[in-house]
C-alpha cells in the first residue's frame, strides 16, 4: 500500500539533524572516547582524551559546535518503495534541510560552487545526496558532516587480486600512517572493498556511520577488521598524533563483489567526532 510522505518532513529531519550531529556527539563515539581515556598508558596522551571529553561537554551545554569545522553534508537515504513524495522535489527539500540547518544552527559553511573558482556558496550546499531504494514504506536517512581535514587524508587504491588480504591490511594502515597527526585522531576507518572505483569510496564513507562497535558478519573480514586496527595502534600515533595507545576507535569494511580481474579499495578517514545522525519518516 502506497504511503504519502509530504517533502516538508524531509526538509524538518534534516534541519534537525544537521544540528544535532555537529553539536553532540554520539553515544557511541562519547563512550569510546571515554574508555580510550580510562586505559590510555601515556601521560600527554590521556591528558589530551581528557580535553577532547570536555570539548563535548562545553559542545553539548553551550550549544556550540564540537568542531569548527561543520564539514560539507553526506546524506545517505533509503526510500522504501511504497512511499510516494508530495510537495516540492526531494532533493531540494533536503537542500532546503541543510541551508537551514547550518544557517539555523551558527555553523560553519564551507562549500564552494567551483573547485577551482572557490567562491563560497555561503549555506553549505549543495550537498552530497546518496539515494537507494528499499522495501517498505518509511525514510530512513543519515546525515554526516565530513570534515577535510580527514577527509584530505582519504585515499582509494584499486589492487590486483593477487595481493590478497595482506595487501588490504597493508593499504589500510599506509594511509593512516601517511595520515598522521593531520585526521585529528583518534580515528574512525572506513572501507569500501569490491564493486568498482566509485562504489568502493561509498561504501567506505557509509561504514563511517555504522556503530563503533558493531563488526562484520562474516568471519574473514571481521578477522581482517581486528588485525587491521591492531596494526593501526600498534602504529603509536595516538590522539593529536603525539602517540599514544590508541590511534582509532574502530574500523569498518563493508564489501561488494568484483570483477575476477580487480580488487578496489578505499580507505575514508575521520577524524575523533565522526558526526552522524540517522532518523525514520
């Protein structure tokens, strides 16, 4: 049975997550950051977890940003099949969302409408809209505001079959070794392996949104999960890249099948807040 949703509830979600995401961070990161804290070894280190901890609590009471960086908007939206939008067309009401969002909520726009001209859009958008259509008859959409300064240090690299599991537990942790202190660890990896060039890198920055702990289902990956982010910390750069124990909080790979002759994958780093907001229309 066909569902109505009016495009007004679409512009009012996205509004509200904007401003959420980029002033509280989620449960889930606020307890890995603390439990990174309570068994840090290294003196600088633990100290600097402890003032990223009352950033968030400042963040949260005076309602400012977490980070002046309020990043450039990724929306990821599934549409169940059954719903049929009324109103204005959804992808503007979700523009609509986010203009008002950054405007409503004093945050940071950074968006520029040429690449190379960089004159400020000055409300953020447009931003980066990642439709797919699902059964049932609901919206769901996350919203994550991605910062550069992690985003810089994200990479894709499309591999031989040949070099196997090593050769993407290798890749993974040369690009956050490249990365250093410039992601703002402690840090959340996301991966995108298989599919093709450009659905690697979606699926790399969609991990970003998956719970910290939450893990793959099946066991290979989940392997290559536990050993990868042990070789990360193992790296010593530690939060602000003035070593420490950890390094990042999680990492996630999410795959896809392939082609017999390639094996993509892309690497997408973020930074300590990892900001992201899901809802349900």
């Amino acid at each position: 049975m066909i569902r109505e949703v009016d495009t007004m509830l679409i512009t009012k979600a996205v509004k509200e997550l904007c401003i959420k995401a980029t002033h509280e961070l989620s449960p889930d990161m606020a307890k890995a950051l603390h439990e990174a804290r309570e068994k840090e070894t290294k003196p600088l280190a633990k100290e600097i977890l402890e003032q990223l901890e009352e950033n968030l609590r400042i963040a949260k009471r005076e309602r400012i940003p977490i980070c002046q960086d309020t990043g450039m908007a990724v929306l990821f939206v599934e549409v169940g099949q059954d719903v049929h939008f009324v109103g204005e067309n959804v992808g503007e009401a979700i523009q609509k969302g986010v203009r008002a969002g950054y405007e409503e909520g004093y945050l940071r726009k950074s968006v520029v409408a040429d690449p190379l001209l960089r004159e400020n859009t000055g409300d953020n958008t447009p931003a980066i809209i990642h439709y797919e259509l699902v059964p049932g008859d609901k919206v769901h959409i996350t919203f994550t505001a991605k910062g550069f300064g992690s985003e810089n240090m994200s990479r894709i690299c499309m591999l031989k079959p040949a070099d196997g599991e090593e050769g993407v537990m290798e890749q993974i942790v040369e690009t956050v070794r490249l990365a250093g202190p410039n992601a703002c660890p402690p840090l959340v990896i996301g991966v995108g392996l298989g599919g093709d060039f450009e659905l690697a890198a979606k699926m790399a920055k969609h991990a970003l949104t998956l719970p910290v702990t939450e893990r793959a289902a099946k066991p290979h990956i989940r392997r290559i999960e536990e050993e990868t982010l042990r070789r990360i910390n193992a790296l010593q750069i530690g939060p602000a890249g003035l070593s420490g124990d950890t390094t990042a909080f999680a990492l996630h790979i999410e795959t896809y099948p392939t082609h017999i002759a390639g094996m993509p994958l892309a690497v997408n780093i973020c930074c300590h807040v990892n900001r992201h907001e899901s809802v349900w229309i």
